[in-house]
C-alpha cells in the first residue's frame, strides 16, 4: 500500500519568507511523487512530479521539491513566498507512474502573511 | 484552463435523488479519472476509464457508476444519494503513459439537502 503523509494542516509564512511544506510518503515499489496545488474555487494544477530521473524537481511559479529515499520525503519549497501563492496544497503519490489511482495527503494550507 | 471541461459547476439536489455528472477530457487525452473531494474523506480516487474500459477502481460506493463514451467524455452517476456524498467531485484526464501528468478540472460541487 502506499500513502503520503503532510505534516502541519497549516502553515504561515510571511511573504518574502521561505516556504517549506513537508511531505513523506510510503510506498513498497519505487514511487512517482506529485505536488498539486488548489486555488479557492479551483481544480487542481500539478506544480511538480518526480519520476525517478534528478532527485530535485524544479516545477512552475518558482517551487521545487527534493526526493530523498533515506528519509522517505518530498518536501516542497520555495525561497521568497509571495502573496499570490496562498492556497492549499497536496503532496500525492502513485506507483504507476500513469497518474492513475493518485493517493493524496490531507493537504497543507499556506497563509502568506504581509 | 487546464483543458478539462465538467458540468454543472454546481448542483444541489435532495437525498434519494439521483444526478449525473460530466467530464469532458482534454482534446488527445484518453484516460478520464474521476476523484472526490470531502472534508472527512480528503481526496479520494473513485475509478479511471481509458478509451471507453474501465482501468481501476478505487474508493467508488456500489451506487456510484461512470462510463466513457466514445467521443472519451465521461460520466460519472450518483443514485441514491445521501447527505454524505456532498463533495466536489473532480474529473482529470490524461495520455496514458509513464510519468504522464493529469489534468485536472475544475469540479463540480454536488450538495446533497
């Protein structure tokens, strides 16, 4: 079986500050990992994936994310949070590899703060 | 605009009715999830149809159902509907593939009275 596990339902940062959403997962088969992130009243867009090929991930609006298998993590971050990055996000994991079936943590709501 | 078309947006509808909701893929896409969103259960993988077959199933209540048609739109039913199946409900679509990315739309909400 596999699943994720996001620590902290919520986090405040403030802007300018560093971002760092912490994600582990468990998986008895190498994983595919997934960083989706929801905006109010929206679907899910996908920031990042890791797929076995580098170990860190850059991905759109500046976030990148750092697979290591030591410690079964995939935490997101992002040097300077900016107000527009307040939304919620989900870590997700599929052994796969076809986006099917994705298991996702109980997601992480960042607050951007002036 | 990922691409994912569903409709309604929004749908309030009373318990032991039954609604019906639609997904309409990303053009070239062949694989249709359909996932639920609740504040108890969090995301959840309900069932994927690739090119008209059902592929996996996940979490799906025995009074849920969905098809993809062969234009690859999708459907997904709810019958007999319970206050607990008020969620949003999201439809991604995606290539079939290793590594592939879904795409996802922007829900519809169902509220069940």
């Amino acid at each position: 079986a596999q699943s994720v596990t996001q620590l902290g339902s919520h986090v405040s940062v403030s802007e300018g500050a560093l971002v760092l959403l912490r994600c582990n997962y468990s998986s008895s088969v190498p994983p595919y990992l997934f960083w989706y992130v929801q905006y109010p009243n929206q679907g899910l867009q996908l920031l990042l994936k890791y797929t076995s090929a580098a170990t860190l991930v850059k991905g759109i609006n500046g976030f990148e994310a750092e697979f290591k298998k030591s410690e079964t993590s995939f935490h997101l971050t992002k040097p300077s949070a900016h107000m527009s990055d307040a939304a919620e996000y989900f870590c997700a994991v599929d052994h796969t590899g076809t986006a099917s079936k994705l298991t996702f943590g109980t997601g992480t709501r960042l607050q951007v703060t002036l | 605009d990922s691409g994912v078309t569903q409709t309604p947006k929004h749908l309030i509808t009373a318990t032991g009715q039954r609604v019906t909701l639609r997904c309409s893929p990303r053009s070239g896409d062949l694989s249709v999830y359909w996932y639920q969103q609740s504040l108890d259960q969090g995301l959840q993988f309900l069932i994927q149809y690739y090119n008209g077959e059902e592929r996996a199933k996940g979490n799906i209540l025995e009074r849920f159902s969905a098809q993809q048609f062969p234009d690859l739109h999708s459907e997904l039913n709810l019958s007999s509907l319970e206050l607990g199946d008020s969620a949003l409900y999201f439809c991604a679509s995606s290539v079939q593939g290793s590594g592939t990315e879904a795409f996802f739309g922007q829900g519809t909400r169902l509220t069940v009275v």
